[in-house]
C-alpha cells in the first residue's frame, strides 16, 4: 500500500514538471508582446478616443481661471449678504463681477495667515485659500479641493468690512 502511494506520487510529480518544461519551450511573453504589436499597428477604438481627447480638450488656463473667480464670487456675494442687510450692499451686489474684483491665493506658510489663523482661531488652515477684495470687503475663502477645477461652495469663508459705526453691530431680523 505505502509503496503504490509512493509511486503514484512519483508519476504525477513526473507528469507535473514534463508539463512545467513544456510550458518554458514557447515563451509567453513573446506571443503577449507580439499580439500588442498587432493591435498597436491597427485602429482601435482605444486609439480613437485617446486622439479625440487631444484634438477636443479646450484651452485649460482661460476655463480655470473662470471657475475660479466664479467660486470666489459666490462665497463674497453670500457673505455679504448674511452679513451686511443695508440698502448699499444690495445694491453693490448687483456690480460684482470679474473685472471688479482682485483675489490673491495665500498660504499657510505666510506670517500673515498664521497671523490670522491666530486671531480668529475658528478658521482652519486648508490647501486652497485665498483673500478676496472687493470695494470695502474683504473676504478670507478656503476651499477643500482646488476651486480652479470644481464649481463647489466655499469650505469657510471670513468677511470683513467697515461699517458706517465701527461700534455698533446691528443684528438683522429673522
């Protein structure tokens, strides 16, 4: 009984590497190379949207500059909204634009920003923030993931402005 075991394991190693030596003789990665030429030489449809993409990708520096300063507009239009209720905001709303504004992104690396950072400890420090200037306003904006590549709301964002008494806040009604 022990020796047939034996023996029968014998045959099937034998059998398993004869296989084994078989395989080495034809060289797979050759085939496997030689059917990627093949297909490289012929139109695919791989090739075929890989060229479209290239010839069909817009101009990027002119599309990221707009949803940026389309980001950075939003978040100043709503702070000011929330935050200052007279008729002159309102109405300076209305005339915000592009043209109108100068933003600048900052980083938490300037003394500046640790500055901030340090007087209005409620602001996180992210990847992508930046000033905003408009008129009187001024608005600190951050943003999770780059505003140049999504239209997204701001992460936080921080108005200040001079009222007409530096003293008294009004707290507009519900």
């Amino acid at each position: 009984m022990k020796f047939t075991l034996i023996f029968i394991t014998a045959l099937s190693l034998g059998f398993a590497s004869a296989t084994l030596t078989a395989q080495d003789t034809t060289n797979p990665n050759k085939t496997a190379s030689s059917t990627e030429e093949d297909h490289d030489a012929k139109e695919g449809q791989d090739k075929e949207f890989y060229e479209y993409y290239y010839k069909t990708i817009a101009e990027s520096q002119p599309l990221k500059k707009a949803k940026l300063e389309y980001n950075l507009i939003k978040a100043l239009k709503k702070e000011i909204t929330s935050r200052d209720t007279t008729k002159e905001a309102k109405e300076s709303i209305k005339k915000i634009d592009s043209a109108s504004i100068k933003y600048e992104r900052v980083y938490r690396e300037s003394k500046w920003v640790r500055g901030i950072m340090g007087q209005m400890p409620h602001i996180s420090s992210r990847d992508f923030m930046f000033i905003v200037k408009y008129d009187k306003y001024m608005c600190f904006v951050s943003y999770d993931v780059n505003p140049e590549s999504y239209l997204q709301e701001a992460r936080q964002a921080q108005l200040i402005f001079e009222g007409k008494d530096k003293f008294e806040i009004a707290i507009p009604k519900p």
